[in-house]
C-alpha cells in the first residue's frame, strides 16, 4: 500500500546498529511497497544491512531533521530505546539516548513535512508489575506504581511525548507497539541473559506470569505497521501466559528460590560481572510477572503472531548452550555468601518459672 504519487515508502528506521533493528531495516528493505530504506545510528551495524542506506548520526543532534527532509522520508521507525544501561555506557547515557534521542527526532518529524507515519516500538514494561496489577493490562490502563527510576520510567517519558507529538501533528498516523519480553535465539536483552544463568534465582513464595514475543513475529508486526497505517496503541504479544516455574522446568535448568533481597543481591554481582543485566524493574517482573490483553492487536491492527508465548520460548531454549563457565562460577561464589536456608538460630530459652497456663 504505497504512499500517494509516489512507486513506494521511504522509511527511516533508527537503532540499525543493533541486531533487532539491523534486521528490521534488512527486511523492511525487501518489502515491494517500500522504495527506499535509511537506517541511522552512531556507529555502523555489524552485519549486512543488505539494500539499505546507512546514515552514520546521532538522533539526540537536530541533524536529524536534515536527513528526513533530504530523503523526503514518509515513513519513520523508531527502535532504537534500548533496555540495559551496560550496552549504553551507563544510566545517565542510557537516558539520554532514550529521552533526549526521542525528544530530538519528534521534534524533526514535526517539521518534516513529508512525513505520514510513525511507527514506535515501546513495551509492555510501562505497565510496570505489582501484586496490585490486574489480570490483564488493557492500552487505557496506567501501571498501579509510576516508574520511578530506570527503562520503564524512560518508556513511559517517551511515549508521552509520542502522544504530545500525535495531539500536534494529527495528520500524522502514529502507531505504538507495546511488545512484550521479546524471545529468540538470536536475542540478547535482560530476560534472555536471565534464562542463559546455569542456575535460575527465583524469588521465595512468588510464580511470575510471563508473556513473550518471538523475534520473528517482533519483525514481522512492525512490517505489518508499516504496510498497514493503523493508528493507535496495541499491545503485542503471543498467545498464553507461562509461569515462571513452568519456563524453569522446561528449560531443564536447575533454580534457587531466595527471598527478593538476596536476587537483588545475586543481581548486582551478576551484572558488576556483566553476566546478566539485573534491574529493580526485572526484580519487580520475576516476582509478579506482567500479562497484557491483545485483542485489539488482533481486531483493530489486524496482526497474529506466528508462535505463541510457550512456542516463543520452546525456540529460545532450543538452541541454549549446556551450562557452565563464568557465570556458574559467579553464582557458586554468591551461594557461598548467602545464609543456610531454614531455621539457624535455636529457640530462645524459656525463662525460668514461666508461666504455661
């Protein structure tokens, strides 16, 4: 469905020089109703981007604008928010890439006169996760808790300035894919690097709910938005919810039930190890977990996904190496530290001539 007087879209896609956005760029490329693809990011991606233009900058520089209007793009994707503090160099640069980066190409696709759609992948980590969460978060909800700090505070800056942008540009299509954990092989994100430990941390007395997005479909849903200029925010997700015991032994991987202080603990030794990137957010999902209804992903956006939530993750652990190395090691020493479980104090003695009756 190509754009008026024109053979096909031109699409911009940011974050390229990740493998998730690199493949979207590659494969939006392919598509027949698109003419051109230019992918952005600071640094170069480290694969083959096939037929798409790399254009080397940085979307926190108003450069950006220059670029939209150069290349009459029409179409904008927006995937470059990214998850992990440790990939960005740090929380404060992580911000900044996310809010600041946000801020600068909403405010060049607002002079761009050219544009007629912008497509942003955000998450279902908005919701944020709480034991007063409801069975399913619907799009008109808001999390029970405002993020204070970290990924899911930046989500939720960003898509509110996504919406101021909608409310200024109205003739502007502005769709918003809130994907769940997004699950693949090929996929390298807080959850992922969670379930690749030797041995699973969970948290004492609680069973999270979990919701996944294969890679594939991650692929496949931001091509439909593309293709389809459906305005709104959906929800993506696979079908069904597993439980965070069920995933555990599916996986065949052994797991240590602690109280929340202690995964908080073996989190930051994780992450000072860069073994695994452990967050207070990921500590809040993988105590209560997160479900989240996506009818009208399927009624109004008109998109399924390929492999539900326990078909996402039967790939994933699929190609798992067997375990071993570092990080084993790192959760041998931290076991080490930890207190015995059960009781390790003896009653304190009754004192003499107390009363039984």
């Amino acid at each position: 469905m190509g754009s008026v007087g024109r053979v096909g879209k031109v699409v911009l896609v940011t974050g390229v020089s990740r493998d998730l956005g690199r493949r979207f760029a590659r494969a939006v490329a392919s598509d027949p109703a698109v003419s051109r693809v230019i992918g952005v990011d600071v640094v170069p991606p480290r694969g083959d981007v096939g037929d798409v233009s790399f254009v080397r900058a940085d979307i926190r520089n108003p450069v950006i604008a220059k670029i939209i209007a150069k290349e009459d793009v029409d179409t904008v994707v927006h995937m470059s928010v990214i998850a992990t503090p440790g990939s960005a160099g740090g929380r404060n640069t992580m911000k900044e890439l996310n809010v600041i980066g946000t801020m600068q190409l909403l405010a060049a696709c607002q002079k761009a006169p050219s544009l007629q759609h912008l497509v942003v992948k955000s998450t279902t980590t908005v919701y944020g996760a709480s034991s007063r969460d409801p069975a399913m978060f619907t799009e008109d909800m808001e999390p029970r808790r405002a993020p204070r700090a970290g990924y899911a505070k930046d989500v939720a800056e960003i898509e509110g300035y996504v919406r101021g942008f909608a409310r200024r540009r109205p003739d502007v299509r502005v769709t918003m894919l809130r994907a769940a954990n997004v699950i693949g092989p090929n996929v390298t994100s807080p959850i992922t690097s969670y379930f690749r430990l030797p041995v699973i941390p969970t948290v004492l007395g609680h069973d999270a709910r979990m919701q996944f997005l294969h890679e594939q479909d991650l692929m496949d849903v931001l091509a439909h938005a593309v293709r389809n200029d459906v305005p709104g925010t959906f929800n993506v997700a696979g079908d069904g919810v597993l439980m965070l015991s069920q995933a555990v032994r599916r996986m065949q991987r052994p797991s240590v039930p602690m109280p929340a202080f202690a995964v908080g603990k073996v989190g930051s030794t994780l992450r000072q190890a860069r073994v695994a990137e452990f967050s207070p957010e990921q500590l809040s999902f993988l105590t209560y977990g997160r479900g989240v209804d996506t009818t009208r992903m399927r009624r109004v956006l008109g998109f399924d996904p390929k492999y539900s939530t326990a078909e996402a993750f039967a790939d994933f652990v699929s190609l798992l190496p067997p375990t071993g190395g570092r990080s084993e090691r790192v959760l041998a020493g931290l076991a080490r530290q930890l207190p015995p479980p059960g009781p390790t104090l003896p009653p304190p003695p009754e004192p003499v001539g107390a009363d039984h009756g």
